[in-house]
C-alpha cells in the first residue's frame, strides 16, 4: 500500500465501494486511509 499516492488510495477506494467488491478488501484499503489520516468526502465508515 505504501506504493499507492494518497490520490490513487482514495480512487480505489470509491472504486472498490461502488462496484461492491469484497468487503475485505474494502477494509484493507479504508484500514489504510485511517493510517495515513485521509479523510473520505462521504465521511463513510465500513463496520
């Protein structure tokens, strides 16, 4: 994940959301965006 902009982090993540890819993976990305402090735009949380 460490290779991914900030950028390219985020797009994946609206990326994986809408096209309801594996909720695991969903969570790996948005585990990620926590860790770098990024904020979502849509300000959700996956549970």
């Amino acid at each position: 994940m460490a290779m991914l902009t900030d950028e390219m982090l985020l797009e994946s993540y609206y990326m994986a959301t809408e096209l309801n890819l594996d909720r695991e993976f969903i969570a790996l990305l948005l585990a990620e965006i926590h860790r770098r402090e990024l904020n979502t735009s849509d300000g959700s949380i996956l549970h």
